[in-house]
C-alpha cells in the first residue's frame, strides 16, 4: 500500500522565537519507520518543498494521505485533505500531530476520514492492517473515524518515542535548523513534566509524569544522527540528575563530536552545575531558558518552581561557563507601562545571547484558558491566531493598540540593543545572522500591522 506522510506549509504569523527553530518533522520519520516494513511509503515536507500537492499525488498515486498538525495548522490541514478529496475521493485521508490530541474535534470534517489523538507503534499497526485489508469496520486505541460519536469519544493517551528513521526525509535535512545551527536534528531521552506550569502545553502533551527512554534507543538515535548538531527537545534536559548523567555518560562513551542544544528550567540547572560543566565539555553550545518574568509574583501565579533572583544566578553561572542562552519571556496582559519599562531593565540585566518575548496565550486545555476566558480576543476557533506572537488577551491597563506599541518598543529594544548580533556573528557566520535579523523586521512589520488593527 502507497501512504505520503505530509506536514502543512508553514503558517505566516507574528515571529517568535520558534521561528527559527526550523525542526525536521520526526513525528512522520516515526510513523515512516513503523510503516516501511510493510507499505511503500514516502514524506511530503510542505514546509520546504514547493511542488504542488496535485502533482506529488498524480506521481505517488497513494492510497492513504496522512497529516500532521499543530493548532496553526487546521485551516491548512483541512485545505490538504479537501485538495486530496477532490482530487481522488478514494483516497484515505488521516490527521493526526498535537492538535489531533488535545482537540480532535478541530477536524471533524466531511474531507477527513481518521483522526489520531495518539500513535503508538500497535495501533499505527494495526490501523494500516486494516485499511491494506479491506477490513474498515474497527475499533482501535487512540482512533477517530467518521462514523463513531466524536462528542462521546474520551480517549486518552500519549504519543509513543519512536525510533525515526531520519533517511526518510533525506531530501529536506538540508533546511533544517536551530538559530544557526544548519543542518541540526532533534531528538529526546525522556517524556512528560512533572511541573506543569499553568502557561505550558507540555504536561498536556506528553504527561506529567517524567519517563526515561530505554538506553538502547537512546543509544541507536544518536548513532544514527548524522548531522554535526542535536537539539534535545526534552521539557528539561537538566530536570533529572540519574537521567541528565546517563545521558553524559553515553555521549562520552560513543565519542560523539557534535554541537548539543537543550531545554533546561532555572531550576533543573542550579540543580545540576556539574552536570552542566560537563556537558559544556562534550559540546552543549546553547540552552533554551524560560526566565518567563521579572516579576516573583507572575512566576508563583505561572506555579514556577523558580525565583527571579534565581534566573540572576543562572544568567551569571552561564555567561561564566561560556553556554550561550536563548531566553524566552512572557508579557503579562495586565502589565503597565512602567512594568515593560522594568521588563526590559530585567532582560538586560540577565544579558542573554537571544532573547524573545511573546505575549501570555492561554491556551486552550489549560487553567489558564479559564482563568482569562472572559477576556479573550478571538474564539478557540480561531486556529492560526493562537499563535506565541498575537495577543489574546484583552489588556487590563492600557489600549489593545497601545499594548502592541508597548510590545514592538520592546521587541526593538530587545532586537537592536540587547541580541548580541557580534557573539553571534562570531558563531554563525553572516548569513545565519542576516537571516535570524529578516525574520525579527517580519516580527515588527507584524506588530505593526496588528497596532494598526487594534481598535482603540
């Protein structure tokens, strides 16, 4: 059986700091690696590839077309699976990704036949056995299809770590990247977070409770990287001591030369310093920090398990150490003027490579959804606008229009006074640094143009 895996186009939207971490799609490479056994299969990277999708369709000519997603992408998901449905009405056509998981309903649409909350390698299995079978008429864990009641479905499950086959995406591996780290892969060692900040889909996602991978898969993705830098996508890198020197010790034991890139919490590393000294010493480069605030009161609101004297302390131990930092920070909606005028006081004051600041979005399956339901600017509808760069939250002290100037002052601020544009120059080269400084003139052009609609 022919089955193209496919991942939307990119969403054009206010610019984060996500935005240039262009990751490769490692939930299809999983789904890739389960399905190659038995079925022909093939990937289709929209995010990079500009073939038209009823050209690759017309050369595939496959029976199942399968979509990842996140919550940005519904429109663009459902406009594949309607080209798809046009295009040939017999084709199977499945979702699945984070949105697929935390609102299934998004996609309980005539053009979509499967939805799957979550994969795991039984029921990707058993669902392509089926459907190479003949046999339509099952019920299989973590599955949607048309005909069941979707208002009465409540399954729950987390998606399982595949090992990818990162061959599969041979094509594209190319583009993708971290800042500017060009190519680099992702990977993680473990699953879940046990913090659950009240801001952060993660625990959603993946679970509260923190589980290690096995160290023989561990051990084979990392053989099977070939690219000289790795992006450990782990809630906190640094959030087990056991987990955090396992890790060390197999890197160390395979040799590996590569560039290393992380998550890590304020907490996880003044929890382990020597750890982290000694991954600086097998080639951590950079981690990804959310300092989140400048204030101790948001950070006990956001159930931070951290102090901003604490996030001081990790600034200066990082800058002293030679690890570079790419902070990310949220604004408050009921911040002042005053309050951005501290903020950027603050972030100078930590001084971190990159910073990035985006707007506090409560997002939909979190307490804060609730806490700021009355408040919010757009529906849960909405998919393309629940993004880390629009607000969407009715500010409380100032104009909505008002609150964005506040917001593209400090982008500026951040952008041409505090990004260290010369350490990364030094890094990266000229054309990593151009592209990552285009990309902060689309945030501002974009921030304008929403000042601009913000009715006063």
């Amino acid at each position: 059986m022919k089955i193209l895996l496919v991942r939307p186009p990119r969403i054009k939207q206010a610019v984060t700091l996500s935005d240039f971490m262009f990751s490769e799609p490692i939930g299809l490479e999983m789904l890739y690696a389960v399905l190659e056994r038995d079925h022909q299969v093939e990937i289709l990277d929209m995010m990079c590839d500009p073939v038209p999708l009823k050209e690759k369709l017309s050369a595939c000519s496959p029976r199942v077309v399968a979509i990842t997603s996140l919550c940005i992408d519904v429109k663009a998901v459902i406009k594949i699976a309607q080209e798809t449905r046009a295009y040939d009405d017999t084709i199977h056509i499945a979702v699945g990704g984070t949105q697929a998981l935390l609102n299934p309903s998004s996609f309980f649409h005539d053009a979509i036949d499967y939805i799957f909350k979550f994969t795991t390698t039984q029921n990707i299995t058993a669902f392509y056995t089926h459907l190479d079978q003949g046999t339509l008429e099952f019920e299989i864990p973590g599955i949607l299809d048309r005909t069941q009641d979707y208002k009465g479905e409540a399954l729950k499950g987390i998606n399982e770590y595949i090992l990818p086959n990162r061959k599969s995406t041979a094509k594209y591996r190319q583009h993708y990247s971290y800042f500017g780290y060009k190519p680099a892969a992702i990977m993680q060692v473990s699953q879940g977070c046990n913090k659950a900040c009240m801001f952060c889909l993660r625990w959603r996602i993946e679970g509260r409770e923190e589980v290690a991978f096995d160290k023989e898969l561990i051990q084979q993705d990392l053989l099977n990287i070939e690219e000289d830098t790795i992006m450990f996508y782990d809630n906190d890198i640094l959030g087990s001591e056991t987990r955090i020197v396992q890790l060390l010790d197999l890197i160390e034991s395979l040799n590996l030369n590569k560039n290393f890139i992380a998550y890590a919490s304020v907490e996880g590393i003044l929890s382990n310093i020597s750890s982290l000294k000694r991954f600086k010493a097998l080639g951590l480069k950079a981690l990804l920090v959310g300092y989140e605030t400048f204030n101790d009161q948001e950070l006990n609101y956001y159930t931070k398990k951290s102090s901003t004297s604490d996030s001081e302390a990790v600034a200066k131990l990082l800058k002293t150490i030679g690890i570079d930092v790419w902070a990310s920070f949220m604004a408050h909606p009921d911040w002042t003027k005053t309050d951005f005028k501290a903020f950027r006081k603050y972030v100078k004051k930590l001084s971190p490579q990159i910073s990035s600041v985006s707007p506090l979005t409560p997002f939909p399956n979190l307490p804060l959804y609730k806490a700021y339901k009355e408040r919010l600017l757009f529906g849960i509808d909405d998919y393309e606008k629940w993004s880390f760069g629009q607000v969407s939250i009715q500010p409380s002290n100032m104009s909505l229009r008002q609150y964005y100037y506040q917001m593209l002052v400090t982008n500026l601020y951040i952008n041409l006074s505090l990004n260290q544009s010369t350490e990364m120059l030094n890094r990266f080269g000229f054309k990593s640094v151009y592209r990552l400084s285009m990309g902060s003139l689309k945030a501002f052009g974009k921030y304008i143009e929403l000042m601009m609609r913000a009715n006063d």
